[in-house]
C-alpha cells in the first residue's frame, strides 16, 4: 500500500522475474490447463514437467508490467492528492493499511472505511481488532462504518449508499475487499476434483496434492487450514522445494517433510509510516514497536534479500 502514497517505492517493490530467476526458462502467459505432465498456456504452448508447484494465489488483474505498474501508482497517488475525501471499502489488512498511509501521508484528508464485518481485521483475534479500530478514531478525519455494504456493481462516485442506507460523498474510492482464489483456469482439468469449495486445491501434509506424485500447491492457493500470508507461502515453500529434492534422490518411496500449519494467528499490520500493530502468542501490540518491524520498507528489503536481489 506504501506504493500509492509513495509511487517510487515500486522501482524496488516490482521485480522482474528475469532479476532473480537467472537460469529459469520464463514463460510470460496465462495457464490454461494442466495434466499429469504438461501445462498448456494462453499462447498455445506446451511447457512439459517432472514436477509442477501451483502458486497462482488470488486473481489480480492489474499491469503485467513494471513499468506500468508504476504509472497505476502514481494516478492513485493522484486520485489522493485531488481528493478531499477518501471512501475505502474493505476492512481486512489491505484496507486498514491503506488508510493508515493515507492517514499519515496526508492528514488533512477525510477518509472514510466500510467494512461489512463486526469488526477490522477479522483474521485476527478481537484485541487487534479494538486497538486498530481505536487508533483509526483517533485520527481526526477518519470515519469507519462497521456492519455495512457498498454495492460494487457500477460503483463510480462521487455519492455512495451503503446497503443500510448511510450516504456518503467521495471524490475518490479504492476497493479492498478480498479477491477470488486463483484456480478458474483449473476447472475443466484433471485437476478440478480436487478444488474445495473456496476454490482452493487440496493438499496432504507434504503438501502435494491429494493422490499427486509430483504436483503441490503452496501459498493462498493451498487449501492449508491457517491464515493466508506470505511469510507463511516462504515456509510451504521450503517445505516442497525440500520434497522435490528428496524426490529426485529417491523416487521411489522417500520419506518426506511434512508442513506444519500454524495453529495461533500471528500477524503484523502497518498503520503508516511509523506504527503498526501486531498479534504475538502472547502478547497485541499497537503503535512504535510493531511499526519498527514493518512499516519503515514493508519487508520489501527483506524479500529482495531472500531473492539475492540487492
């Protein structure tokens, strides 16, 4: 979220793949099917495998390119700049920290969040949700709405009604709401038996999937029963890419790793540049501390690090 209020942020937060996977064949096409052997793409191509690692996540349909990714970056900023007030719908992680940047980056505007559950940040447990709540009040144009809608359909502004009636006058609205589960293009494949009903494909404890001998699934895609995060995609990962090594040592019966799902929600939201809060085992916090660990890069060099990427 940093990138809408600070666009420049991108040039390090967007990579290509070709910057970390130097000897990677890169394909740059949408999946359309798969089979015990092959995935076929939008282009018509065939990419054969041995093993295949399915990590196509939640539907995105922004720019393919960094380039222009920078540009939708920098009209958002400019949606912000030219707006006295802001409507945010969606009050999961993407929301809250969306309008903590607004909030600090540009405290005079007025912003308001809808979300349509009982509470912020539902993913976590209820003292995160009172503490992010209350530091948003004490901002001094900052309006949330809980137990409410906002149609999406012909959603264009500049008056918005929510489903219980309240009226609210925007200049400017960025929808957060969570995204569907990217496995449509799975469907009609030998794959669609094993797509839950959130879409999600079902994996074992070594995370392949269910009745698979060489095909897993890691990160939202992974029907694992814990929260949906990316440092949590990193340790499934790990987990298959140990899988596949011991695969191709022993192909026969290896004994695998097996993944651990987390059991206590841990999480970590910004809440602008400086604070943040977070849910520990044993302890929530709110403000410097928590901001300390995220909010100065997001964890951008942290992931750059991880991908040998200065």
């Amino acid at each position: 979220m940093r990138c809408i209020v600070e666009p420049s942020m991108a040039e390090r937060s967007v990579l290509k793949h070709s910057e970390y996977l130097k000897t990677a064949h890169i394909v740059q096409s949408a999946a359309e099917s798969v089979s015990g052997s092959e995935v076929v793409t939008e282009s018509g191509e065939r990419v054969p495998f041995d093993f295949l690692v399915i990590t196509t996540g939640t539907t995105y349909s922004g720019p393919s390119t960094k380039a222009e990714r920078v540009k939708l970056y920098e009209a958002d900023k400019e949606k912000i700049v030219a707006a006295d007030h802001v409507l945010v719908i969606g009050g999961g992680p993407v929301g809250v920290e969306l309008v903590g940047e607004i909030v600090v980056d540009f405290p005079d505007k007025k912003v308001t969040l809808v979300h349509s559950g009982k509470r912020l940040l539902e993913f976590l447990g209820t003292k995160v949700s009172d503490k992010t709540l209350k530091w948003l009040q004490s901002k001094k144009n900052v309006e949330v709405i809980l137990n409410d809608r906002i149609a999406l359909e012909g959603l264009t502004g500049p008056e918005y009604v929510t489903k219980n009636g309240t009226h609210i006058k925007a200049d400017a609205h960025f929808v957060c709401i969570g995204k569907r589960v990217g496995s449509s293009w799975l469907q009609s494949s030998d794959l669609s038996q094993l797509i839950d009903e959130e879409g999600r494909l079902k994996v074992d404890a070594n995370m392949r999937l269910e009745g698979q001998s060489n095909i897993f699934a890691v990160g939202d895609i992974a029907n694992t029963k814990e929260i949906k995060q990316g440092y949590l995609a990193g340790k499934q990962a790990d987990v298959v890419v140990d899988n596949i090594k011991r695969l191709i040592k022993n192909s026969k019966a290896p004994k695998l790793a097996e993944y651990k799902p987390l059991t206590s929600p841990l999480g970590l939201v910004s809440l602008g540049r400086y604070e943040g809060v977070a849910q520990f085992p044993i302890v929530t916090l709110i403000g410097r501390l928590p901001g300390m660990l995220k909010s100065g890069d997001l964890f951008v060099g942290k992931a750059r690090g991880s991908l040998g990427v200065k």
